[in-house]
C-alpha cells in the first residue's frame, strides 16, 4: 500500500489470508476502510495437523479439479516444508484474540458446504468483531472465490457499497 501510495482500501482475504488483514486492521486501522473475510481460519476447534489434514482431503472432494491443480502446483512450488511452517504460523496466531480490535465494518463469508471453517467458528468470529455480518453461501466450498465467484463478488458489491452495516 505504501509503495503504491494507497492509503487505506477494501481488503478482502480467504482462510489464512484472513489473519493477514485482521493483523492489518489491528496494527494500522486507518488502512483498512471495509474488510471481508472469507472463510476465516484458524479455527480454535482444530489447530492441529491431523484436524486440518482431514478437513482439507474433505475439501478436495468438493472443490472444482482444476482448484486442486492449482493447490497442488503452489505446494510444488514452496515445497512441503514451506508449507508445514506456514500452516504451523497459522495455528500460532490468535486470530480470535485480535477481531474485537478491528475498527473497520467486516464481512464474513462463510461457504455452507465448507469443511475446513464451521459454521460455529464463523458465527463466532461474527460476534466477535465490533461491526460484523455474517453472510453464508449456498453450496460454496472453502476456497469460495473459485467455486462460487458471482455469489461472492454480489455479496462483496453490496457490502462495499453500502454506507452501514445492518
């Protein structure tokens, strides 16, 4: 954002990118005007590998095949061990710990037919959050932005565009 000048914007980030914008929105609030979290991870029901592990090979089988190319070409690319670190930062991070700080209106996108995030977890990261809303979508998965695009970009206009959150 610095290096383009932009200083504050619209974030909208997908399971573990999600604890990337509340991390934002917590140390620099003024940057984050709106935020959307889709499929919020790390879910304190399952912070652990063989929890994770299980949820994802659920995933996969209700994810398009090319998603799962796609998935499988980015693991080949930062290798497992990459992987395995990240998953371990993500497990780490308290994300629950930092959503009551988070100034901006938030929405959160929750796919109804999603493995990895319950419907529990994300009504809970809901209440959590000072302006929230919680919007499921109808046979959408976890990665939510490739199995459900237009479900998602009409949730995201309409939040962007409205002036409060009701």
């Amino acid at each position: 954002m610095e290096a383009t000048s932009l200083e504050s914007a619209v974030l909208a980030g997908n399971s573990m990118g999600c604890q990337v914008i509340a991390e934002l929105a917590v140390r620099n609030p003024a940057r984050v005007e709106r935020a959307v979290l889709q499929g919020p991870t790390m879910d304190p029901d399952a912070r652990n590998l063989p929890q994770q592990a299980a949820r994802l090979a659920l995933d996969a089988l209700l994810e398009p095949p090319s998603m799962l190319l796609i998935e499988g070409l980015d693991l080949l690319a930062t290798g497992p061990l990459r992987a395995l670190h990240t998953f371990r930062h993500a497990a780490d991070d308290r994300i629950e710990e930092k959503l009551p700080m988070l100034k901006a209106p938030t929405l959160v996108l929750h796919g109804a037919l999603d493995p990895i995030v319950s419907l529990r977890w994300t009504e809970r990261v809901t209440g959590l959050l000072p302006d929230g809303r919680l919007v499921v979508v109808p046979k959408a998965a976890h990665a939510m932005t490739y199995n459900a695009p237009s479900e998602v970009a009409r949730h995201v206009r309409a939040f962007v565009r409205a002036d409060t959150i009701r």
